[in-house]
C-alpha cells in the first residue's frame, strides 16, 4: 500500500498534461483577440467601400 501511495504521488503525467492545457488557453486567448481586432478593423474598412462605391 505505501509503494502504490508513493508510486501516485511521484507521478508527474498529470501536472504535464495541466500544464500543455494551460498553454493552449493562453495562446487560444491571444488567437481569439487578434481576430478580433482585425475584425473590427476590416469592418471598417469594408463600411467605408461600400459606402464610396453607392
């Protein structure tokens, strides 16, 4: 019983797997805003056009 409590409590693969996730929120962030805000600019890009062409 203690080699298998000890055993558990060495085990790094789930601290590995935390970590890989927090990564991919992180960048899943960053991806998400600059999208955003090329969205808004293109927006406005694509209102002024619209507007120069009627």
């Amino acid at each position: 019983m203690r080699r298998l409590i000890g055993k558990f409590l060495a085990d790094q693969s789930g601290a590995t797997a935390i970590e890989y996730c927090l990564i991919a929120v992180g960048l899943s962030i960053v991806i998400i805003a600059a999208v955003n805000g090329i969205g808004t600019s293109l927006s406005g890009n694509f209102a002024s056009i619209s507007s120069s062409i009627k």
